[in-house]
C-alpha cells in the first residue's frame, strides 16, 4: 500500500491542485490528510470541496475546529484570527458541517493521526522532549501503531525512537525497517514554513517501509493575488514566495 500524506492545505487551491497532480503521477494508492483544510488562504470551499469529492481521509486540525465553530480563536495570533473568522463567514453550510464531523484523531493500520500533538491538537511538536511525551502516548493507543503522522508545524521533521534513543533529522527519505517507533510531519501543502516555497507531502510505501518526501511547484502568484483580493492580510501573501 502506498499512502500519500498531506497537511496544513489552508485554503490554497493551487498547491492543493498542484500536490494532487504530483500524487496522482507517483500513483498512490490512498491519500490522507493531517488537519487544517482552511485557513489563511481565499479558497476554503473549493479546497474542501476537492477533499470531500475525492474522499480523501481527513482529521480536523486547530484551524478547521475554529472556522467551523466548534471553537474560537481565542489562542490565535491577530493575523490568524482574522484569516479564521473571514473563513467562518465564507464557508458553505455543507462545508462547515462536513469539517464539524471530522474526527480529532484517527489509527489506519500501523500508523496514526493526528494533527498538533496526539490528544491535543493545539500543541506542537518541536522538540525531543515533544517527542518523548508522544511516544509514549503513542505506545498507549489501542492495537498496533508504531508510526505517527502529524501536521500544525507546516515544517517536515522525522522523529525516531530506537531502543529509548531520540533522533531528529529533515531528510527526503527515510527507510523504517528496525525503526521502533517514528513520528513524521510532511510539511504543508498551503503555507510551507521551512524556507523552501514549494508545496510539500510525502508517500508511505507500506511493503517497502519506506518514507520519500516530495515537493512540488504551484502558481504562487495566483494565491497570492486572491488573499488579497478578498482583503485577507497582506502577510499571508507575502509570506508564501519565501517560504516561512
């Protein structure tokens, strides 16, 4: 089985479509998403619109929990606030609905999901100490799953725990045989933070054991003329040619 894993879209049609093409030539058999279908960018509907159509298994990330209602943005930064709530006021009662009963978490064979942090959606990881509190909870969970998938950082990271060793490394490819437990972040689709502008997902090849990363080009522009064009903040555009 080959599982493309994608996250944090945020609203961005052309990364989205672009990521889409770059996975649909890698010829995965599944898609998954981490979390956060919404926010920051100016085409919320037709990005859920895409997962909805195509069944692309989903979980709610901080982002999504906040447009729909479920919750307010009450920890978000001014900008994301107002990127938020201008989703709330945008999205499509089917759309809305469809992201309210999204689950928080969720296990597919040996590898779970979860958007921030596992039971905690808001909190990221971004350190060992991160890590090791997941690890254990991870080992905690129902059945067997030795891999954890996660998103809200928007920067990919590989996490591996061996024989109570932590390792942490942003490689393009990881071979998980001998690995006991892993945690990965694929980068984001909509708002890449880790300097590199493209859109970004990766492909777990379940009988090779293997993780590849992969990034693909998109018409920054374009999303950039639409942020501003609905009078989102003109941060969010700036912010995607860089990359941060």
């Amino acid at each position: 089985m080959r599982t493309a894993v994608i996250a944090d879209i945020h609203a961005n049609l052309e990364a989205l479509e672009s990521v889409l093409a770059g996975i649909s030539e890698l010829g995965a058999d599944e898609i998954v998403c981490l979390g956060d279908i919404v926010g920051y960018n100016a085409n919320p509907n037709e990005c859920v619109d895409i997962v909805r159509d195509r069944k692309i298994v989903s979980i709610l990330g901080n982002h999504d929990i906040c447009a729909s209602g479920l919750d307010e943005p009450c920890s978000f930064n001014p900008t994301a606030e107002r990127a938020v709530l201008w989703t709330r006021g945008v999205l499509s009662r089917e759309n809305r609905s469809f992201l309210m009963h999204l689950p928080r978490e969720l296990a597919i064979r040996d590898f779970y999901l979860f958007h921030g942090s596992i039971h905690d959606t808001n909190r990221y990881i971004m350190s060992k100490g991160d890590a090791r509190e997941n690890f254990r909870r991870l080992e905690r969970l129902p059945g067997v799953c030795r891999i954890g998938f996660f998103g809200h950082t928007h920067v990919r990271m590989v996490l591996c725990n061996e024989q109570g060793s932590l390792s942490c490394s942003y490689p393009e490819e990881v071979l998980l045989q001998g690995v006991e437990q892993c945690l990965i972040n694929p980068g984001s689709v909509g708002q890449p933070r880790d300097g590199d502008p493209r859109a970004a997902f990766l492909i777990y090849d379940s009988m090779e054991r293997k993780i590849t990363f992969h990034h693909v080009a998109y018409d920054i522009q374009k999303c950039r003329d639409k942020i501003l064009q609905a009078g989102l903040p003109s941060h969010l555009a700036e912010r995607l040619e860089r990359g941060e």
